[in-house]
C-alpha cells in the first residue's frame, strides 16, 4: 500500500502544472482591480529576446504577460494607466517586451487562449518603466499595489526583467 502511495504521488508530481494559475488583487477606493494568469518558471531556458521561450508564441513579439489562457485583467473602477484611459471591465494584458523597453497593451478581447492576440482590438499601449532584479526571477509574478490615495502599480517581473507601470483609480 505504502509502494502504491509513493507511486501515486510521484505520477501527481510529474503531472503537476508546468503553469500554475496565480491571481493578484487590490482595493482602492473601495474598488477591486484583479489580475489571473498563469505562471510559467525560467526552469534553466532562456525567456526573452533572440531564440528565448516566447519567441516561439505565434503572437511574438507580443507576449500574453503569463501562460496558457490570456492574462485578464478586471476592474471595478475607470483607470489611468499612465495616460490611458480604461474604463471599468474586463480586459486582457499583453506586453511587447523589448530589451530596453517594455510596453503594456492593454485589449478588449476576452476569454481567449494566449494565442490569439488581435491587435485591432487594442484599448491602447504604455510604455513601463523596467530594471534589472537584484537576482533571477524564476516564477513569474504579476502584482498590483496601493501606492496611496487613489494610486496603484502593476508589476511584471520575471528572468531577469521587472517592469512596471502606475495607474489611478478613477
């Protein structure tokens, strides 16, 4: 039985999500902003730029900001993402990541698998501001925070990229 156990848990680990689904949330005003996505690891592969993981997305050099289905933002409130205006909704999170410079796009299409990116569809675009993390990201982590009053900050980090972008609460 103890053989049989083992055995199962080690065909569950081999079967675990090489992506796992991951969420991030804040309140501000009194308004929810959540993003879902899924979480892919480095796992010893080259991510970004030439022959990296993503430049094999049918949607390269736009990248769905996560794995498997499209990364989704909701919102309760009106947004300014550093001079776009968002209204309340759902949405998905696309990025354009260039060596020395990421751009967040954000689209009104929804629901989709991360590969059927349709530009024509685009709310709009903004540049983020990007560094180097002080040590390799090997999950990726999306995270949105209270920076005060009615602002936040969306933050993308993975490898060796932390982007990031704020936003006011409408």
């Amino acid at each position: 039985m103890r053989r049989l156990l083992l055995l199962f848990a080690a065909a569950l680990a081999a079967f675990a999500q090489a992506s796992p689904p991951a969420q991030t949330s804040v309140k501000i005003n009194g308004k929810t902003i959540s993003i879902r996505y899924s979480a892919p690891s480095v796992r010893g592969r080259k991510i970004f730029g030439t022959g990296g993981v993503i430049s094999h997305d049918p949607t390269y050099p736009v990248w769905r900001a996560g794995a498997n289905d499209a990364t989704a933002l909701h919102t309760d409130a009106d947004l300014d993402i550093s001079g776009l205006r968002v209204p309340k909704g759902d949405y998905t999170l696309w990025v354009l990541p260039e060596a020395n410079q990421w751009t967040l796009i954000v689209n009104k299409q929804t629901g989709q698998w991360g590969l059927e990116y349709q530009k024509n569809r685009d709310v709009g675009r903004v540049p983020m501001m990007t560094a180097k993390p002080a040590k390799l990201v090997e999950t990726l982590k999306v995270a949105l925070s209270s920076t005060g009053a009615s602002q936040g900050k969306l933050e993308i980090a993975w490898e060796n990229y932390d982007a990031w972008v704020p936003f006011t609460v409408k």
